[in-house]
C-alpha cells in the first residue's frame, strides 16, 4: 500500500528513533566484551552497590507510603480545617530537590548543627562520647530525605482513588459499625491498591536515578557507579554496562507492577459530587489528623524553604553576583532549546499519527516517550555513545574534505545536554499534546481536506489554533524540568558551563549551602509552577 504522507512518515519516524537511540546505545555497548575495570567492579564492590540500591528503593518507598497513605486518606475521607489549603500544600514537596533537603537536614542534625548544640547545651554534654545521636548522613537519612520529596506521588495518586470510590461501600461500611480505622484498612486500601501500586512504581524509578542526595550522603548506589566508573575510570563500556543493569532494574519494576494486578478488576460505582460521605473528626483525632498533615508539610517543604530564605538574605550580596546571573542565563538558554524542540517532536510524531490512522503510525510516539523511565546519569551514557560516534564521522568527513577538524562539535557542546533533556522530558509533551489533539473531532480533519488543504496547512490553520495551550503546557512543564535536571547536566555540561542545578550542587558539595540558598530558591519556585497545574487539573476534574 502507497503511502500518503511520506515525508510525515519519514520525519515521524526519524525523530523517534533518534530519541530512543540513547537506550539502544547503552544496550549495543554493554554486550561487547567486558574489560578489566567492569570485572573489577563485579568481584569487589558491585554486590554492595546493588544491595544498597535495593535497600534504598525499598527504604524509600516504604517510608513515603508511611507519609503519604494516611495523608491522602485524611484528605479524601475527613472533614479537617483548612482543607482547601492542605490539598495544595501536601503536593508542594515535588517542587523541592532531593539533594537540596539533604543538605538542609545535614545541616541541622550533624554534630556542629543547631539541634545538636541545643541538646548538648540542655543537658551539659561535652562531645559525642556522652550521647548518642543518629547519624543522618546514612541509607536510612537518604531514605527518609528521599521519602519527605517523593512522598506526593503516592499522595496524589491514593487521594485521586480514594475519592472516586463508591459511596454505597463506604456506607455498608458504616452501617457494619466499621471504625474509620477499619474502614481505611479493609475497604478503602484494598480498592486503591493498583493506583498505589504506580505511586510506588514511581517512586522507586525516582530513587533509582538519584544523584545528588545519594552521592552527599556518601552511599555508593548504581547511580554513583555509573558517575565514577565514566568520570573515574574513563570507562565508557563499563559505566554502560551498569546502566544496562538499572535499565533492566526499571523494566522489571514496571513489569512487576503491571503483573502484580493483571487479574483485578474493580467494579465500583463513583461517589456523586453532592454525596459527601466523608467523616467528621473530633478530639484526638482531628488533631492527630492535622498534625500529621501539616507535620509533613513543615518538614519537608516550609522549614527547608524559611532556612533557605534565611541564608539568602544573609548572604545576598555575596550571592547575587555575576556568576550567578550568568548561570541563571545558561539554565534558561538550555530548558527553552529543550522545550521548543520536544514541543516541536510532539507534534511531528503526534500529527503524523492521526494523518496516517494506521496502528504502525503509533510506533514513533511510543518510541519518543520512553526516555521518561531512564535515569539521567544512565540517560547521559547513553546519549554520549552515539554522539561521540557522530563526532567521530564527522570530523573524519570535514578531514577527508580539506576543511580541518571541527573537535567534539556535538559531544562537548551544549547541544549534548539539550538533546538529553527532549530524551528525558519529550514524554511529558508527547502526552500532552497527544490529550489536546484528542479532544479534536475528527470531523474538522475531513473538512479541512475538503477545502484542499495540505497536512501542513491544515496544521497550521486548523489544529494549532485549537491545542496551543496543550502546546504551551507542554512546554513549560519540559521547561522547568529541565531546569531543575542535575544528574544529566552534571556528566554532559561542557567545560566552564554551568546551569543552575549544578551551580547548587557544586556549592552545597563544598558546605557552602549559604551560597547556594539564591539559586536553590529560583529552583524551587520554578518547580511549582507545574504543581499548580496538576492542582487545578484535579480540582477540574472533581
């Protein structure tokens, strides 16, 4: 069969393979034969690097289970004061880097911090030898600080399915006599088990791909295997390897999440909008219940932001100096290249699909999302492997034509990062934009090529009038994670390059939070901008 749309084919195809070539780098490198560093690794130190990042991924996602399951339940189920307020505020710990609240807990908790000066200065302790005290900078500290940051993925999805439960079992629930205690245990956990099931999922590929909190807090996980064996080493086979390993890690975790509930089905009638079942606490229990709530806010988000705040006053001219505004521009030239061309790939890959109709036109957005899922320190192997390729070609070719050799022209440029970021974050504008064209009937296609419009009219004149807020969505929510991306940025920024993320990083390495706390502010306000879409997506929706 003849293809009508051939250079949207080509073009849709093109680009999804180019965005799924990093993961078949690695994949391509790593069964080639292993040399005497990855031996190395794998007789000495690799079984602890994965015993601790099992540890870790498990640690963390228990831990923000504990935080976050009773905090969606308290929202969706009870009647608390200031309800309205704790609906936003529970969400905003996504906007704060993991890396960030580690540094900000070291500094409170270690020896020379605050809290342990005022316990030593109440009870007459001279030196550490008098007490004991935990030690933050553990698996357990990184387990808790990752679980303060993650612990809203959980939240948002437990609340969303809590909420849509029926209201006729919460009822028969009552009129049994079930406690509310009963109620959550029996009836209302069971029924929410496959959303908690993807918050889990979540938060475990989360902490698998953690860099910063990990690499402070001194625990040796895959992540940091895969940054000391490249910038260590100078292992590029080896440090693939690895990352083959967690690849393999995150495909097992999706597929066990997937099998884990292949055989349930839920049947269950939503509650109406008017139908409010929820319960009214009182005593203990609403304060138990508010505390909890605003306990974890505090912690992970308010107390963090305030010290943050504190040291950017005291330290604002310091700070607020030419580097800083240098990296700032750096950070925006990057998330803006990144934004334009994912919304761009998008569309192409988006458009293409509903042109064509067919099943095999699906192939290039599935191909361009699956980047999402990768690590950004494995995601940085596998996007240097074909670009160091390309460097290689084309300096071969520019030698070849008598026009000298133009260096690493894609593997040490900027153009390394920007093209990781639409990797990583494409999926996100993908599926936005996939979701606005949806919404279009089908209807406006035939009759725009009625008129005889060409496909690239038609998306001009007709389709991006209707999905450009979708588009600028998308946009701004790869925007801002691209901002905030670290653990890439770190392996493929070129020399003297800087962005705001690594500016952070490299500060708070050096105990200079107080230095860091400007730059770490705009992170954090940049990051809420997409928690207030998801908000007001799911106040529409209920």
């Amino acid at each position: 069969m003849k293809d009508r749309y051939p250079i949207w084919k080509t073009s849709g195809w093109t680009f999804g393979v180019l965005l799924v070539l990093p993961i078949l780098a690695i994949f391509y490198t790593a069964l080639g034969e292993s040399d005497q560093v990855f031996a190395h690794l794998m007789s000495t130190v690799m079984g602890t690097y994965t015993l601790n990042t099992l540890v870790l991924v498990t640690g963390t996602a228990l831990l923000a289970a504990l935080f976050g399951l009773p905090a969606a339940w308290f929202m969706a189920m009870c009647r608390l004061p200031g309800e309205k307020w704790l609906q936003w505020a529970l969400v905003l710990p996504l906007a704060m880097p993991g890396y960030i609240i580690g540094y900000i807990y070291t500094d409170w908790f270690d020896y020379a911090g605050p809290v342990q000066i005022l316990l030593r200065d109440w009870f007459g302790w001279q030196s550490y030898q008098d007490y004991w005290f935990p030690d933050i900078r553990t698996l357990g500290g990184a387990c808790l600080v990752l679980a303060l940051v993650l612990y809203p993925y959980i939240y948002l999805l437990a609340r969303t399915a809590f909420m849509e439960q029926s209201a006729s079992l919460l009822q028969s629930a009552r009129l049994l006599r079930c406690s509310p205690l009963e109620s959550f245990r029996r009836i209302s956990l069971p029924l929410a088990r496959p959303s908690i099931a993807v918050g889990l999922s979540l938060i475990a590929m989360e902490t698998l791909g953690d860099f910063g909190t990990v690499s402070y807090f001194a625990v040796h996980s895959l992540t940091t295997a895969v940054y000391d064996t490249w910038l260590g080493y100078s292992n590029l086979n080896a440090a693939a390897k690895i990352s083959a390993m967690m690849l393999l890690a995150i495909f097992l975790l999706i597929s066990a999440e997937r099998f884990s509930r292949r055989r349930q089905k839920l049947f269950q009638q939503h509650s109406e909008p008017n139908e409010d079942v929820r319960y009214r606490l009182s005593g203990w229990k609403k304060v138990l219940a508010l505390s909890w709530c605003w306990g974890l806010i505090g912690l992970a988000f308010i107390l963090p932001l305030l010290q943050l705040l504190y040291y950017a006053w005291q330290y604002f001219a310091q700070s607020w100096n030419s580097e800083f505004r240098q990296f700032s521009m750096n950070s925006l030239m990057v998330a803006v290249s990144a934004a334009l061309l994912a919304v761009a790939v998008a569309l192409l890959v988006n458009f293409y699909h509903r042109l064509d109709g067919r099943r095999t036109s699906i192939a290039p957005m599935r191909l361009s999302v699956m980047g999402y899922a990768v690590p950004g320190t494995v995601l940085a192997i596998g996007v240097m492997i074909p670009l160091t390729t390309a460097d290689h070609w084309l300096n071969d070719f520019t030698q070849f034509m008598g026009w000298g050799r133009p260096g690493l022209f894609f593997s040490g440029s900027v153009f390394a990062m920007i093209f990781a970021f639409v990797v990583r974050f494409g999926a996100v504008a993908v599926g936005s934009i996939e979701s606005s064209l949806a919404k279009i009937p089908p209807s406006l296609d035939m009759a725009a090529k009625t008129m005889g419009c060409a496909p690239m009219s038609m998306l001009r004149r007709v389709h991006l009038p209707l999905i450009r807020r979708g588009c600028l969505i998308a946009g701004l929510l790869v925007f801002i994670e691209s901002m905030k991306e670290l653990n890439a940025a770190l392996l493929l920024r070129p020399f003297n390059f800087e962005t705001l993320a690594t500016y952070v990083f490299n500060y708070a390495s050096d105990e200079q939070l107080e230095l860091a706390a400007m730059p770490a502010i705009l992170l954090v306000l940049v990051g809420l901008v997409p928690l207030v879409v998801v908000n007001r997506s799911l106040e529409q929706s209920h």
